[in-house]
C-alpha cells in the first residue's frame, strides 16, 4: 500500500490500504490544469474524501460527489452526468464500471479496473 487511510464507518475505525496505479499523480495534475474535474464515486464519503485529500495534494479536482449523490436503477448505483449541471455534450465520464455510466455511455472513457499491477499504464 502506499498509504493508509483510517476510516470510521458506523462508530467502528477500520483502516484502509490505498495503492495508487502507476500514472496517478500526472493525470490528475494534467487533467487538473486542462479541465474542470469532478470526482463522481460511488464510494461513501468518509472513505473517498481522505483517500482524495492525499490522492489529490494539488487540488485538481475542483468538486468531489459520492455515493449520496448516485441514482439507483435496476439495482446498480448509476452516475447521472446530468446532475452535475453541466453541459453533458462537453462532459465525459472515466469509468471502470459500465454500470455507472449506463445513462450516458456515449460520455464514457472507459478503463480497466486495477488493484495493484505495477506495471500498469
């Protein structure tokens, strides 16, 4: 892991193992200077909001959505690119979860999902 990250989740603190995939800090820091970025999760709040606060020291991202923020359809959190209230036509969605962007799969760059292959990118 490269860091861990202390999560409290209903009253109990676990902690969490966080590794970053190979590229991370470059993409964020060039997205950051090109685009408004918005990370939309469907993670909970107490856990993606520290795990950002060190994935992002820079503060690229300009807005941050979590799980709260994601609709539920056929059983699966979905992201509604709408919701951001952005032009959707100039918005798109990195993804790993076809599933997330079933609303809007012309939107979506997606990717592979990772879990450590330090090989990857």
């Amino acid at each position: 892991a490269d860091f861990i990250v202390p999560v409290e989740v209903e009253g109990t603190v676990h902690r969490v193992f966080v590794s970053k995939r190979p590229g991370v800090d470059e993409f964020m820091q060039r997205m950051g200077a090109m685009f408004e970025v918005v990370v939309f999760t469907a993670s909970l709040e107490q856990y993606a909001n520290p795990v950002l606060d060190i994935l992002d020291p820079t503060r690229s991202v300009r807005h941050r959505l979590f799980r709260d923020a994601c609709v539920m359809l056929n059983g699966n959190l979905v992201k509604d690119l709408s919701l951001l209230g952005r032009d959707v036509s100039r918005t798109i969605i990195v993804d790993n979860s076809p599933m997330s962007y079933m609303l809007h799969p012309q939107n979506a760059v997606p990717i592979s999902s990772w879990f450590d292959d330090p090989r990857d990118g």
